[in-house]
C-alpha cells in the first residue's frame, strides 16, 4: 500500500478475526489526532531527535513495526471486542476527514512536527503493520 486510497481498497473486504476491529479503531484514532491533536506527548528529546529519525527509516523500508498492542499515549480507551465494521467504517470516515482538512496537521506524539506526504505515509505504514499483525495472530 502507498495511499491511503490503497488502504481503503484493502480494508474493504476483510473478515473478523480477533483483534482486528480493535486495530482499525485504532488506526482511525491515530488519523483523528494528527487532525485534532493528540492527546499526550513523548519527551522533546523524542519529538525533535529520535521520533523524526525513525520515521524517515520506516519510510525509506516502506515498513513500519512497532508494537501493534499499544494504545496511542493518553488515547480514548477503544473497546476490545470492536466489530471489524465498525472499525473499518472508523477508518474509512477518519480517512476521508484526513482528505478533507485544509488546515495544518498537530505534531505527532512522537514524530514531532510533520507534513501532509510524511502523515499520510506513516498512517498506510500504521494500518499496514497492523493488517500483518492481524495475519499472524
């Protein structure tokens, strides 16, 4: 996957399995905030320094991986048992909101400051990590 477009097209036809509406909730919610804000932050150090050094190597693999578990820092608590139409319908809705924002994105909890190529990448990235996740589990 390269856009976000790839994203819905791949989300499209998935069936349960467990864990995965919880994911795409989650991906959705990671969309939502680099829109609204999120909620807490990594230390500095992390946002200027280490957090943007570990985005451009996820980009230049083209793969993200981190722990597909963890919840976004100081996150609305998603429900575990959440259907994978709800998720995805999250998702969907959270991706076309990303399209339609005219405005500046709010810095990412541990990414830092970030343009639209570089949000947009790192979210396919996200629900990618997360689809082969919900392969193997």
């Amino acid at each position: 996957m390269n856009t976000l477009a790839d994203v819905e097209a791949a989300v499209a036809g998935l069936g349960e399995r467990p864990g995965l509406g919880w994911a795409l909730a989650h991906c959705a919610q990671s969309i939502e905030y680099s829109l609204s804000g999120f909620p807490a932050h990594r230390s500095w150090l992390v946002r200027t320094l280490i957090g943007p050094r570990v985005l451009r190597r996820f980009m230049a693999k083209g793969a993200m991986r981190h722990d597909t578990q963890a919840p976004i820092p100081g996150g609305a608590a998603i429900d575990a048992a959440t259907s994978v139409e709800a998720g995805r319908q999250r998702l969907l809705t959270a991706i076309a909101r990303f399209r339609a924002h005219e405005g500046s994105l709010a810095p990412h909890f541990a990414y830092g400051a970030w343009s639209r190529a570089q949000a947009e990448a790192a979210h396919v990235l996200h629900v990618e990590d997360h689809l082969r996740a919900s392969e193997r589990a």
